[in-house]
C-alpha cells in the first residue's frame, strides 16, 4: 500500500462526489482509496475493475498550493481517471494534480497487472472446480457431460453396413423360402392335386398362411383356420382320408393346431 498527496481539481464528477482540494491518494495491490490527510482509513474505494483508463500529463505552473512543489526537482503532473458507473461513485472523469506523478502510474500499472493475474487464477479454478464437480456428481446430465467428452475424444467415423436394409429382407425372404416345411409354415397346396392330398414339391411358388391368434389361447400353441384357407377348386370337397393325421383324429372340428416357434 501507497499514499501520494494530491490536488483534487474541479470537475463535475468531483463536485457531484465532494472531492475537492487536498487529499490523497492510496494504492492497493487491486484497486485504489482515496484518504483525507490524517486519516488512516479511505471514504472512496475504487476497484480496478471499474477503472476505465488513467492517463498522466505534465503542467509547468502548478494550479494547487506550494506544498506540492516543496521540492524543486519535481514537476507537477496531472493524473486522469475514468471511472466506470460499477462503484459509489458512479461514472465520471477526476483530475487531480501530484508531483509524484510517475510513482502513481507506476503503482497504478503494477496493481493493474495484480488483478489481470487474479482474474485468470480465479477463472481457472473456476474451471477446475467445475470440472470436479461434474466428474464427482452422479447427476444424469453430469454423466451424459463426461460421456459426451469422453466419446468425443475417441470418436472415429461411423463403418458402413455391408448389407442394406432391402438386401437383409431378401436374404431372410430367400432363407425361409427354401424351408417351406418348417413348422409354423404350411405350403400352399396344388389346385390339381389337392384332391389327392399331395404337394407339389416341383413348384417354385409358395404361400404361407400365418396362425390367428386368439385370447384365449396357452403360450404353446395358437388356433389356426389353416386348413380352411388352403385354395382349392369349389367343385372338390376335401375329405376325412386326405386331411393331416391330427385332423383327421378330432371328426368334430375342421380346425388344426400348429406349434408356434419361438423367434
């Protein structure tokens, strides 16, 4: 901390504050005071932070008492503030006279470059404890953040499918086609023969007919009007001899059950 007597001159933002006359001027490691003469404490504190700019002139006739020209190897210099509207003493320019003038600056430039590196410490442990805190919370969106960064650092392009949706449907549509006998299947009958009760195992053309199920059915197996659907000509009735082994043991029903496979 340092104390420099100056010379308040009159401006509209001195008068509008009350500082006038002889006073001094205190520096701080981040901001500057403003004291009476004799009193240790200051009625005006600025921070650095609201000064806006400061600026020193030389004058060759001093407009103050003698008493800052005591000695006569000093010139006497001006020193401009401007103040920023953050503080008590609102916006405004102060011009004050001194002979220590080169001192001031000097000191108002060291305490200027204390608060640059105040700030940036502060702003990275900012940051630091933003980031612990995110790391050591187990907040949903505090994780998607960690997974987020993470993934972005090892993140590589995306690999191309080898095969596209329309060619997996016809390898799964030609993979089942050549296994019409499965169960859960029934190959669609010959109009030509099914009053015979064969299939055409030499025909290419298939159509499977899905199981209904129904509500009240088990889970193993499901009710289906599968023989019902099977195409055959209006004029052929299908008889008992050419219906499936287990349809033709149940004589009161035209139903038959197929074993649902599961997928």
């Amino acid at each position: 901390m340092e104390r420099f007597p100056i010379c308040f001159q009159v401006t509209e933002a001195s008068e509008r504050v009350g500082l006038r006359d002889h006073l001094q001027l205190v520096v701080f490691t981040r901001g500057l005071g403003v004291a009476r003469v004799g009193d240790t404490e200051c009625f005006i504190l600025w921070p650095i932070s609201v000064i806006r700019q400061y600026r020193l002139q030389s004058l060759r006739k001093s407009d103050c008492d003698s008493k800052l020209n005591s000695r006569k190897n000093r010139r006497t210099t001006v020193v401009t503030l401007e103040i920023g509207r953050r503080c008590r003493t609102g916006e405004g320019v102060f011009h004050f006279t001194t002979t220590q003038g080169e001192e001031i600056m000097r000191e108002l430039k060291k305490a200027v470059s204390n608060w640059a590196s105040y700030r940036a410490k502060n702003r990275t442990m900012s940051a630091s404890r933003s980031s612990s805190l995110i790391k050591a919370c187990n907040h949903d969106t505090c994780r998607l953040i960690r997974c987020s960064a993470k993934d972005a650092r090892n993140r590589s392009a995306p690999c191309t499918p080898a095969l596209s949706a329309h060619s997996i449907s016809q390898n799964l549509i030609t993979r089942y086609a050549s296994k019409p006998f499965e169960m859960g299947m029934i190959k669609k009958r010959d109009s030509s023969e099914c009053c015979r009760g064969r299939y055409d195992e030499d025909k290419d053309e298939h159509d499977y007919i899905g199981p209904q199920c129904n509500r009240d059915d088990d889970c193993d197996y499901v009710e289906s009007d599968a023989v019902d659907f099977i195409a055959r000509p209006q004029n052929c009735a299908l008889s008992k001899q050419n219906l499936p082994v287990a349809a033709r043991e149940s004589t009161d029903t035209e139903h038959s059950y197929i074993e649902l496979v599961p997928s």
